[in-house]
C-alpha cells in the first residue's frame, strides 16, 4: 500500500464517493485507511464518567484503501500510482497519467522492515 498519512485521496466507491479529503491514518496489517470526514458515522454513547453526557460522537471509521485513490497534485486527478526506484536506490512514488513525482523520495532502503509504531 503506497498510501501515507497527510497524502489526498479521493474516494472512488460508497456514499462518499467523489469526496477528496485528507488520510489521517493508515493501517498496513489491515489495509484501510481513515480519511478525515469520510465514512463518518454517529456513534452512541451512554452517559459515562468519561462522558457525562452521553449522546452522539462523530467518528470516521477506516475505509479499505482501495475504495480511495491518490490525488495527483500535478494533473489535479485521481490518478493510478506506481513506484520506481531511481539509479541511487531510492523510490518514487509518481502518478501514471502525467509522470510526475508524488510525495517525498524515500531514501534507499536501509531499515524496510522497521516498523513505525505510534
Ligand atoms: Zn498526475
């Protein structure tokens, strides 16, 4: 899965399709991925210590990464993307329509595996 955090995906199947929004956060093991305001739903809450009132929360559940696709900054569409990797080892991710480069170089692989843990 190419997608990052902060990247701009639109969002191709659903009741939200068509949205562009921002990717809050991305979750590799499952392949989704929580995009801000989309597939929001309201959550109920009984009244609780934390919650005194109770009521309704609003909350974004994650959507599969492939109901969404990146944005492309350089043509303005949602674009299919693919990855290479430049002489010196390091990858690109770039947009299959125009050629351009999306998202910062990530440096050749040294720690690949190395998990980012929050
Ligand atoms: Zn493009």
């Amino acid at each position: 899965m190419w997608l990052r955090v902060d990247d701009t995906v639109e969002v191709i199947t659903g009741n939200d399709a068509g949205v562009r929004a921002k990717v809050l956060s991305v979750d590799r093991e499952q392949n989704r991925v929580v995009v801000e305001g989309v597939n929001r739903v309201l959550k109920h809450v009984r009244k609780s210590q934390r919650n005194p009132q109770g009521g309704r929360l609003s909350k974004e559940l994650s959507v599969a990464w492939s109901n969404v696709m990146l944005v492309c900054e350089s043509c303005n569409a949602a674009s299919r993307t693919g990855a290479k990797y430049q002489d010196d080892g390091s990858k690109v991710r770039y947009c299959k329509k125009c050629g351009a480069q999306i998202g910062r170089t990530i440096a050749p692989a040294r720690s690949a595996h190395a998990k980012t843990k929050k």
